[in-house]
C-alpha cells in the first residue's frame, strides 16, 4: 500500500496534523484494510472554524470570473484524476465502475454549474414610499456553511454542495461519511488545493458522530448541508432551529414506481430494475415501492424477475458485476431482516433473497401489503417489492401512504392521466415512463415530508440555498423625522 498524505494529516484550509486517531479504511467487498485516514476532533472543528472566519471576507470580496476559474480548474481536475477518483469510489464504496464513472462525469458537471453561480444577478431594486430612497435586495454569503455528507455517491453528493457553497463565497467545512473519507473527503481536498482555492477557504473533517456534533452545535457555522438519513435529520434539524441556523436537509425516501394496466411493461420493467438494483439499492431514489394494477401484475412480476435473475453480484473491483457488496455488515443484515420479516408476514420472493456476507442478490417480492417492513421502511437495498392497487385512487392512497416525500415514478401510456396521477402526490419529484433515480445538475432537487426540508439543490435553487439577504436603503441626503 502507497502511503498517502492523508493518513496522517486533515485538510483545515492545508494540511496539518491532528490529534484524533487513525481509522482503518475497508473494502466492504473483502473486510481488508486497505489504508489509514487521519480523523478529526471536536478541537479540530473549533481550530477550523476560526480558520475558516478569517479567510472568509477575501474569498467573498475576490472578483467572479476569478471564482470561476477556480471552479473550472476543479472540474478539468476531475476528469484528469478520473482514474485515482474511481479506485478509490470501487475499492473504499463497493461501486461498481459504471456507477463511479458516472457519478464521476455528475460531479464534473456540478462543477461547471457551480462555476456559472457567480455571475449571477444578485440581488434586485425595489420602489420605495420614500421620496429619494433606493431599496437593494442582494443576497450574500452565510459565511462558514458544514457539509455533512453520505458514503452512498460521496463525491457528488458532498460536492454539490461544496462547490455552490464555495462560489456564492462561502467557506466551507466537509464532513465525509466514516465509510467514504477518502473518495468523499481526501481527494477532493487535493482537487481543491491544486485547482487554487485559497488557504483557509475549504476544510475537510472525516470522523463520526461527535465531529459532526461539534460542526452542527458550532455558532460560527452559519448553516448546515445534510445529506443523510431521516433519523440523524432530525436531530441535526432540531438542533439548527434552536440556534436560528440555517439548514438544508436531504434524507430518505420510499419510492413508488407506479404501473398502470395501460403501462409498456417491458419499459416499465426495466426502468423498475434499474431504480431498484442500480448501486445495490442504496439510494435515497431507489424504487422501493412497485405499486402495480392488478391486471398486469403477474406478466410485471415475470419480467421483472427475469431481470433480477440475470444480475451477477460480486466484487467489482475483481470482477464485471452488475452488483457489488452493500457498505457493511450492518447494513446488509438490515436488508435480510427486511425480507425475512416481509416474508413471516405472507410476502413471496419471486427472485433472489439471499445474503452471502455484504452481497445481497438483486430480490423481488410479491403479495407484498402496507403493513409488512419492505411497504413502510426505507430497504436501501436490492429489493423491489410489488403491492397491487385495482383503481388510480388507491395507487394514490398507496404512494402517499409513505411519511417519506422524494420522488416517484409513472408508467402509462397516456401522459395526461399519469401527469394528473403526478398532481395529487406528495413527493418532491415526479418521473413519468422512466425510474426514481434522476438527477440533473441545472434542475433543483430535493423532497417533502420525512424526505426533507423542501430545501433544493441544482441550478438556480443553488442561489438562494447557500446565500443569505440583505435590504440596503441609500438616501442622498439626511431627513427630518418629527422628533
């Protein structure tokens, strides 16, 4: 094993030296360790948050066309550091390469958006009642935003935050997944370094739950980016509200795939494989839900098993697979308690089912109802469980049935009954004849219900997400009041 700075340095504005422990870096697809990583302390969020204050007014002041530059240099970065970047996404995540290519290439574009932001009109001019007043509306950075980030997709999904956070003249403190610290924290630092962003200006923070802690509770953070699970969410949610701190969260989904009877099932079935197996499930879009009519859901049922059947799991970084391991143990022992639970209740595995270590086969389940685990729970896993629905009413009911509020997906032959289906849903984002799994960078994105704060990401959502606003009123000349 190459020795990396990164193990025995954090990126607080540069590298320096901690005084947290070493965590082992491990491949979910064999248990070997395969490198350290230096972690932080709560002491190591202070020291960067003062860092940070101090260099905060000349990112923000500095010309943005210069800001841009730097965004660009990040992105060319990227695709010349492909090859490192997708290593480590294989080797630290379990992704299989396809699945690292293209989060690679999202990640590329997140840049290039970001570095358009900049240029942005920023602000507006309102009338004023006032006889010689001016009124500006302009927003304005937040100052220090923390980004706490999934191991999921741990480069895109940290990246489209940080980098719209650095271009609206933030600065920022990332704080990457345990089980990504490398992928999702350590090499971007070196991307941002080389691509010139000032000393100070970025900070990269890997640890667990008490660094995060001490990154939300920090008074000079001035927002928080989550991207994470419902229950962590929460938390983080109701320790910003007591601090009137700015959040934006991005948590869970139980996503339905809706079928209608006038549905082209082999199109249907195939964007349901991909929504439900794509990166072993462990998506916040994956298809977790089939909502199928009952006149099509035996021939549904085939084809999606049929599928499901001819999926290889392995290790990717060995083999040509369509799925690697799930991130852990822990992890993949919830999903087999799932399907074992869903199935002591009547549920019917159609393909798959079995666990073998961290790999879990690509699994459909039939005769699934609201009331088992694989209905209500968010899977993160290679599951599709098919509930049936005999009216448009009830597949309705069915989707909103969910607490969750991410995305959905619709599969019939006329746009105008599924687009009126997409009117009375409860779900920040409606995909009609495709799967749940969409991201767009130029598009905003995000949830309703436990799924998020209806907070956005993408596109000209970015502006006003990790910017502040401020009313400035200019008169000439001094006025009399009456006293």
């Amino acid at each position: 094993m190459t020795t990396h700075r990164w193990e025995n340095h954090l990126y607080l504005g540069k590298w320096q030296t901690s005084d947290g422990p070493q965590s082992a870096v491990i491949a979910p697809a064999t248990g070997e360790v395969i490198a350290q990583v230096q972690t932080a302390t709560a002491a190591d969020v202070e020291r960067a948050t003062h860092i940070a204050k101090d260099a905060q007014l000349s990112w923000a002041t500095l010309p943005f066309d210069q800001k841009a530059e730097i965004l660009r240099r990040a992105a060319g970065l990227i695709k010349e550091r492909a090859d490192d970047l997708n290593y480590w996404n294989i080797r630290e995540c379990g992704s299989i390469g396809p699945k690292s290519d293209w989060e690679l290439q999202a990640t590329y574009e997140q840049a290039q958006m970001a570095a358009a932001l900049p240029m942005q009109p920023c602000g507006q001019i309102f009338p004023s009642s006032m006889p010689g007043r001016r009124n500006y509306w302009k927003r304005i950075p937040i100052g220090t935003v923390g980004v706490i980030a999934p191991w999921n997709f741990p480069i895109l999904l940290a990246m489209r935050s940080v980098f719209p956070a650095l271009a609206m003249g933030n600065c920022v403190i990332l704080k990457p997944a345990p089980d990504s610290a490398v992928c999702g924290g350590a090499l971007m630092a070196e991307v941002l370094e080389a691509a010139g962003v000032p000393e100070g200006v970025f900070h990269v923070l890997p640890g667990g739950a008490e660094v995060g802690e001490a990154l939300v509770r920090n008074p000079d953070v001035g927002m928080i980016s989550f991207t994470g699970s419902t229950a962590v969410g929460e938390k983080i949610g109701e320790t910003c509200g007591r601090m009137l701190k700015k959040c934006a969260l991005e948590l869970g989904g139980n996503n339905a795939l809706v079928v209608l009877e006038d549905a082209d099932l082999e199109a249907a079935a195939s964007s349901a494989a991909w929504g439900a197996f794509l990166h072993q499930g462990q998506i916040c879009m994956q298809a977790g839900r089939h909502v199928v009519h009952r006149s099509v859901a035996g021939k549904y049922m085939e084809k999606l098993a049929e599928r499901a059947s001819h999926l290889v799991t392995g290790d990717p970084w060995k083999q040509q697979v369509h799925l690697g391991p799930l991130i852990n143990e822990t992890q993949a022992r919830r999903v087999e308690d799932i399907v074992n639970s869903s199935v002591a209740m009547g549920a019917k595995v159609v393909a798959g089912g079995e666990r073998n270590g961290n790999f879990f086969e690509a699994t459909v389940l039939s005769n699934v109802t609201p009331e088992m685990p694989a209905f209500g729970e968010e899977i993160f896993g290679p599951v599709a469980p098919i509930t049936l629905f005999d009216s448009d009413e009830e597949a309705i009911a069915l989707v909103n049935a969910s607490a969750y509020g991410l995305a959905a997906a619709i599969h019939s032959a006329s746009t105008e009954r599924a687009q009126s289906i997409a009117d009375r849903l409860r779900v920040g984002m409606v995909h009609i004849n495709d799967q749940t799994v969409n991201n767009e960078f130029q598009v905003p994105f995000g949830g309703m219900g436990r799924s998020g704060t209806s907070g956005r990401f993408g596109g000209p959502a970015n502006l006003d997400e990790f910017t502040t606003t401020q009313w400035v009123s200019v008169m000439e000349h001094g006025i009399q009041y009456p006293f």
